[in-house]
C-alpha cells in the first residue's frame, strides 16, 4: 500500500525525503524541506536541528524567535509560506500578505540579541525555559480579498515544489476538458493540418518577438491526458491576451501541425474554461462531422459517383462542417449570420511587398486549393484594403508555415 506524499512541514518534515507519522499516527511522507525552492539544504538542517533539540514549533512568533534572521531571510521565509510548510500557523494567504512585517519582525529581534537588549522579564523567564514573545500582527483576515483562493495556492505550491501535491487544479474541471477538448493523448501525426480544440490548464509560457516586432506564445497546455504545445500569433495573443496566463484554465481551437515530428497546435480561437462556458461539445462537433461525411457518400452513391470516408475530399469536407459548428453562442436566424460564420482565410501582405512577394504566394496558394475563402489585405494609406480572391484553399499547416516563412510570422489567419 503506498504511502500518502503531504506538502511540507517545519514541524513534521525532514531535510530530506522521509517517512513520519501524522497526529493519527498513521504513516505519511512530508515533501522535504531541502527540496522547497529558495530554502536549500543549510536552512533545511537549522530547521530539523533546532526542533530535534529543543520541540515543535509552538506557533510563528515562536518558529521565528528561534530561528532568527541569520537563518530566515526574506526570500527563505516567502518559500515555506507559499509551499505550505507554515501552514501550522496559520492561513497561507494571510501569513503572504504579513511578510513584510514578520521579516521586520525577525530583524528587530535577532538585533536585540546580537547587542544584548533583552529585558531582564526576559532573561528571567527564558532562564527558566520560557519565551517572552510579542505577538507579529498579522494582516486580518477580513482585510484579504480572498483568504483562501484554491488556485492561486495551487499555484504558489508548484512554484515553489515543482509540483501539485495537495490537489490539482485540472482535477475539478477534468470533465469539462474532455467535455469541451480532444484528448491531448489522441492527437497523432496523421492529423496534420486537421481543424480541433483541447482544453487544459496553461503551465508554461514563454513569449518572443517576431522579426516584424510584433509578440507571440508558445504555451505548453496540460490535460488529463497529457500535454502539447500551442501556437499563438500575434493577432490572436493582441486580442486575448488576458486568457493566455499560467495556470490559468482555458479552450482553444486551431490546426495541427506536425512540422519536424512535433505535434502542435496553432491556434485561432481561445475560450476561458468554465462551467459557465457555452460552448458545443466537441464529441458533438465529431458526430455530426462523421454523419454529414456518411450522408455526402450516400449521396454520392445515388448519383454514380465515388467518395471515400477515407479520402483527402472527405477530410476537407468532415473539417469544413466540424469547423462551421464550432462557433459558441451562434444562432443561424439569417442568410446574413450563416455567411459571417464561414470560415475565411486572411493573408496579410507587408508594406514593402513587392512583385517577387506575389509571385511566390500564388505559387504557394496553387498547392493548397480547397474549399475555404481566401481574403487578401493589401497596405494602404488607411491601413489595409481587402480584396476576396477567387481561387479557395485550404488552410493546413503547411501552407501557413510556407505563407508565414514567405512573409513573417502572424501574416495569417482564419
């Protein structure tokens, strides 16, 4: 039977990984104090030494009294706050936000030590074994915004140990990402250039600047499954940038490219992941994909003609409807709403494009006809002018690497 893994303690952990017993007396492994971010092995043994010597902690005022600036600096005590390992005196939010004052705290006390400035109540009472203590005002409670807010705990725990241990914030919302997402473990090589949506928690982010100065993401998204990378032009991350934060819940929607032997995910849409989302089912969005594929053959086959489920044509056709029905909150009342839904693929030309641009665009276009409009937005004095094209492609991820390579990152999007 395997042990239960608890987040730190000063009063329970060791330096290093071990097992102790919990108030029950039941087994359990306390996260090692050495292996919290920003406290390290010295401060790990003052810790363990000085409540092997002389007993747990009573509470902050003492923790801090024993083991003095010299041993808690700012940044050391930050870390055992956020990891949980204070969480024996007290609301982690509310010790957070009395940092300030319980390092200040620490200070003055270690200095009056060091000069000898105590009392002589105090050198009484600690002749017989006793601290005098002044109690750290601590913020109050009902000053906190939020006193306890689940994730933000959550994700002061994986800052600080490199993991979710106490909970994890997919666990929650786990139906809604399989609800609303393909599972990441299902995307494959064979989906290349393949219209889909996941959805997870944002765990990394790492941001860079293209050569037209303009910012971009690449984000690592995490299920329950697994994780991927995502793409996010700068279009997209100009008009959502508030969704794309770590740790926070979200839904996309793009293509997948499988360039160098990767799968990723270059996305068009973005949603906030929440109970409250609107948002069709994506297993929805799949059967009525599938069925509109089966209905065209059936069709097909009354007329003479072939078509194949398996063919690029039925591909194209199954991606088109599954992309027509993922618009959220849409109600089809009109010609009008129906043609404003349909997917069209913008190019945008730089202002020093010039004949040898458009040569090798239509070259590239020629490659990747299809079914989806094609708009291009040439420079003007006003901004840019938009002319429909009348050849249609088709948007993979091969044809927005070779536009994008052509032109620069962000010229393109659906």
């Amino acid at each position: 039977m395997g042990l239960k893994v608890l987040p730190p303690s000063v009063n329970q952990s060791l330096v290093e990984f071990g097992v102790v017993q919990d108030e029950t007396g039941q087994e359990i492994i306390r996260f090692a104090l050495s292996a919290v971010k920003n406290v390290g092995v010295g401060v790990a043994e003052r810790i363990v030494a000085e409540r092997e010597q002389n007993g747990q902690f009573a509470n902050l005022e003492d923790f801090v009294t024993r083991l003095g600036s010299d041993t808690l600096n700012k940044k050391s005590l930050e870390a055992l706050i956020k990891s949980g390992a204070l969480d024996c005196f007290g609301q982690r939010a509310q010790l957070f936000h009395s940092l300030e004052t319980i390092v200040k705290y620490s200070s003055v006390l270690t200095k009056q030590r060091q000069h000898n400035q105590l009392d002589l109540f105090s050198s009484l009472t600690e002749a017989h074994g006793v601290q005098a203590q002044v109690e750290i005002p601590l913020v109050p409670l009902d000053q906190l915004q939020v006193q306890n807010d689940q994730r933000q705990l959550l994700s002061w725990e994986k800052e600080c140990l490199g993991i979710y241990l106490s909970d994890h914030p997919l666990k929650a919302a786990s139906h809604l990402t399989l609800t609303f997402g393909q599972p990441v473990n299902e995307l494959t090589l064979e989906d290349e250039g393949q219209r889909t949506r996941i959805a997870g928690l944002i765990t990394i982010i790492k941001k860079i600047v293209t050569k037209s100065n303009e910012p971009m993401l690449f984000v690592t998204l995490e299920d329950t499954t697994g994780q991927t990378e995502i793409l996010v032009f700068p279009r997209l991350y100009q008009e959502t940038a508030a969704l794309w934060q770590p740790d926070s819940l979200i839904v996309t929607e793009g293509r997948i490219s499988t360039k160098d032997g990767q799968i990723k995910l270059i996305a068009n849409q973005v949603w906030e992941l929440s109970a409250d989302l609107k948002l069709d089912s994506f297993k929805a969005r799949q059967e009525i994909a599938r069925y509109s594929v089966e209905k065209k053959q059936a069709d097909k086959l009354k007329k003479g003609e072939s078509f194949s489920p398996d063919s690029p044509q039925a591909r194209a056709y199954a991606d088109k409807v599954f992309a027509n029905q993922g618009q959220p909150q849409l109600k089809r009342r009109s010609s009008t709403v129906s043609a404003a839904i349909a997917p069209v693929f913008y190019i945008s030309l730089p202002p020093q494009a010039g004949p040898h641009y458009i040569e090798s665009l239509k070259n590239i276009i020629e490659q990747h006809t299809g079914q989806t409009s094609l708009v291009l937005r040439l420079p003007s004095s006003n901004g840019y002018k938009e002319v429909a094209c009348q050849t249609r492609i088709e948007p993979t991820a091969a044809l927005i690497a070779a536009v994008e390579e052509l032109i620069g990152a962000g010229s393109t999007r659906l």
